[in-house]
C-alpha cells in the first residue's frame, strides 16, 4: 500500500493541472472537473443570419477559443444586451476540444434599434465582449430603420425608377422634372410657410406603399445601419420636426409630411440628373452625371430641440455626434493653436446657407491643419467623417479621399467657446474644396435653448459643379 502522504501529493498535483488528465498511483484517469480555456475571441465572432432592428430574432454566435480543456460543461444563464437592447445570449452546452475549439451562444429576442448589441462573455476563466451588428431593415413611414442595398449607380437608378413606377401620372409630373440649375437652387432650412420655392412633391401625399419606395431609394444613397448617422439621421431629423410640429410649433408648418422629394433630370446610368430632397433643418442633393456621382453638396443638417427625443421605441439626437466631434477637434488644440484659429467676429449663423451659392471667402482663416500633429490632424478628419460618411460607402470613400489629400492645406477656425454649447459657438473647417460650418444658436419653437445649423458644401462640386 501506498504511503498516505505520498497519495495525498499526488492528488494535488493532478487538481493543480486541470487542463490535462492526469492519473493516479493505481493507473486510474483523473478528469478535470471544470472548463477552463486559455483565450477567448470574441472579436472573430461568426454569426448565422443578420439582425434586424426591430424584427424578432433567433440565431447563433459562434465564438473562437484557444487552449480548452477538453471538459464537457452545461448551457449557460441568458445573457442580457447592452447597447442596443433587446437581445439575450445562451451557452449551449457542449465539450471543449483539447487545445482550440469554438463555442455557440444562441441569440434571441427583438433588438430595439440599430447599431451594436454588446453581450458581456465569461466563460472557462475568461472574458470578452460579443458585438452584434444590428442591420436596418425596410424602412417605413414615422419608423427609426433602414435598408438594406447597394450603393452602385445602378442600383440607385433602379430605385429611382421603383419609386417613379408607384406614382400617379399627376405625382410623377411634380416629381420628374428636366434638369435645371435653376431647381436645383430651390432649397433652404426654413419650413414649408417661410419658404415656399422648394420642388418636388410632398411626402404627406404618398401612401404607404410609396413611402416604401421612396424610403428604399434613399437606403441606396445613404450609410445604413449607424445610429444618429446617414438615413437614420434623416429619421431623426423628421422626427425633430414632428416633434416642433405637436410642441408649440403648428403642424401644418412642421412635420414630415412637409418635406419634398424631386428627380432633376431622368436617373439614368449616364445623363446629367440631380436627386434632391429637403424640408427644414435638411437638404440632400446627389447630382450624377456621366455615369458617376459628381457632387453630393450643398447638404444642410440641422435640429431643434438638440435635446433627445424618443420616438418609435428609439432615442433620437440626430447632429450630436457631430457637436461633439467639433467639441473634441477645438479642445485638442493647444492654447496657442486656439489662439490662432480663434475668430474675431461673432456668428450667429452659418455664412453658406441658402442663397449664398459660391461665395466662399477668398482668403482662408484660423489654424492650418498642416501644421498640427497627426493625431490632431485625426481629429479634423473624425469631424469630416461625420458628413462624408453618411453616404452610401462607395460614395463617401471617394470624397473622403479627396478631403484627406487635401487636409494639410485646410484650415478650422472658430468662435466662441471650445465646448460648442453656448449659443453663438461656430466652427468651420475650410479646405481647398471642403467647406463645413457647425452653428449654435437661439431655439425658434423651443425656447431657452440653443439648437445648431450646419452646412457641408464643395468649393468645385456643388450641384456637381455645374
């Protein structure tokens, strides 16, 4: 018989060395008793079927580990999301292979919106954070989502001509119109009453099967599934103004309904047309020419209150991702470099709204981008990005290039405070085409609080340089 003592060290090596099975002094198999792996990548994730904001969802993640310990381990508790909220994951059960090995959550439930579902994973001594992309799906009139789509010229002629193809010939008349520079100067961030030049027809006059269509054909221009950013921020934009429109604004001035939507020009894969759509506090205008798109300004965004409004089971602030970037842009500056973009006028507006087509300043103000470090340089560029981007991506690659050759010789100036929250805090970044202006500045129907105006317009390419 064994020593006592000897089978009691014995012991302790084997629970010491769960990962491997060890024996005993008689020749008996030890197994280990719990799961235990060495790494897990959430980040590598693959997962079996989209998900859609909004829809109800059954799925599965699978999740890469390393360095299992070839344990048999039971399901796991549901796991609630962040983020986006709505979804709960489950360990399946399963065995661990002896070194690398994956595991499978199924995934359940509603998500309430776009963006990423965040699931915190624990599991064999180690953590990681699953990221569920929540894709936008077909969106529709008062809702918060989006479409799925390409963004190939092709397919947004397709779209256009999906959504001609669902008009009366009355609708299709204010709709379709020839291209003329004159229409295409028909905008403004006034509402329906103040300014009444704009063409097109009204969304209030579409039925729900039009509204679809039209919908679909801006999924196909705009970025989707980013929250607050491209057809989502329109969303949040006519929110905004139904929001004005049933808190002491009229609502027959401010509401959806009251934005417009016009062809200039037939969409077509090699002529010269324009897709234009605006109300308040919006303007999208993609002109095309030659089988390209050859300018996506002037575009215009703007919403009051700033404050969130919930909508549609979502929470909406449509432009405070982009204050906030201006935000983080001015105090990265040093006190020097603040001092030098700092303007000495006030403004109470920006200087390139409607009306003012091709009056840039000829001579460029404030700090030169050229001469800060490259992760100020970033910083500039992350502002940008928040207009390029929300375009479909196909689009806003090619601008972003263009804007990111040209960064050194661009130049930000600003007045106000840094913070960009006070009213009559402004900010512009002026490059050799580039043009964006963020203003705060006085509420109109909501009182006592500052709401911004900003402009995005192209030195050589608005209304696609024509």
């Amino acid at each position: 018989m064994r020593h006592p003592v000897i089978q009691f060290f014995g012991l302790i090596i084997c629970i010491s060395a769960l990962i491997y099975a060890c024996k005993s002094d008689t020749g008996t198999a030890v197994t280990p008793s719990s799961a235990i792996v060495s790494g897990l990548t959430c980040g590598s994730a693959t997962f079996s079927a989209t998900t859609i904001s909004g829809t109800a969802y059954t799925g599965t993640a699978t999740i890469p580990y390393t360095g299992g310990n070839g344990v048999t381990y039971a399901a796991g508790s549901a796991i609630a999301s962040t983020g986006v909220v709505g979804l709960n994951a489950t360990l399946q059960a399963g065995t661990l292979s002896t070194g690398a090995g994956k595991l499978t959550f199924s995934i359940s439930g509603t998500p309430s919106g776009s963006g990423t579902a965040t699931f915190a994973i624990s599991f064999g001594g180690q953590t990681c954070a699953l990221a569920v992309p929540i894709s936008l799906s077909v969106i529709t009139p008062g809702s918060s989502t989006g479409v799925s789509g390409t963004s190939s010229l092709s397919a947004v002629v397709a779209a256009a001509e999906a959504f001609k193809a669902t008009l009366t010939a009355s609708q299709l008349a204010l709709v379709q119109l020839a291209y003329s520079k004159t229409d295409a100067l028909k905008w403004s961030n006034l509402p329906d009453g103040l300014y009444n030049g704009r063409v097109g027809i009204k969304l209030s006059v579409l039925n729900a099967t039009q509204l679809a269509a039209f919908y679909t054909l801006m999924g196909t221009v705009m970025a989707r599934d980013v929250t607050n950013e491209g057809l989502d921020e329109l969303e949040g934009g006519l929110v905004a103004d139904d929001y004005l429109g049933a808190n002491g604004g009229s609502a027959a001035t401010y509401s959806r309904g009251n934005f417009h939507v016009a062809f200039l020009g037939t969409p077509s894969n090699t002529g010269l047309w324009e897709l234009q759509f605006g109300g308040h506090h919006y303007t999208f205008a993609n002109t095309y020419n030659n089988g390209k798109v050859t300018g996506v300004t002037p575009s215009f965004r703007a919403v009051e209150p700033m404050a969130t409004i919930t909508a549609n089971n979502r929470t909406y602030q449509p432009v405070e991702q982009e204050r906030a970037a201006f935000a983080a842009l001015l105090m990265g500056l040093s006190s020097t470099e603040q001092a030098t973009a700092k303007l000495a006028a006030t403004y109470s507006d920006v200087l390139l709204g409607p009306g003012k087509d091709g009056q840039f300043p000829t001579a460029k103000s404030g700090v030169k981008v050229g001469d800060l470090t490259a992760a100020k340089k970033e910083l500039v560029l992350n502002a940008i990005k928040l207009y390029v981007n929300d375009l479909d991506a196909e689009t806003a690659a090619t601008i972003l290039a263009k804007y990111t050759s040209e960064i050194d010789n661009t130049y930000v100036a600003y007045s106000g405070t840094t913070a960009v929250t006070s009213q009559n805090d402004y900010i512009r970044i002026d490059g050799p085409s580039i043009w964006i202006e963020f203003s705060y500045q006085g509420g109109i129907v909501i009182r006592n609080t500052p709401h911004p105006h900003s402009v995005w317009r192209d030195r050589t390419g608005d209304y696609g340089g024509n």
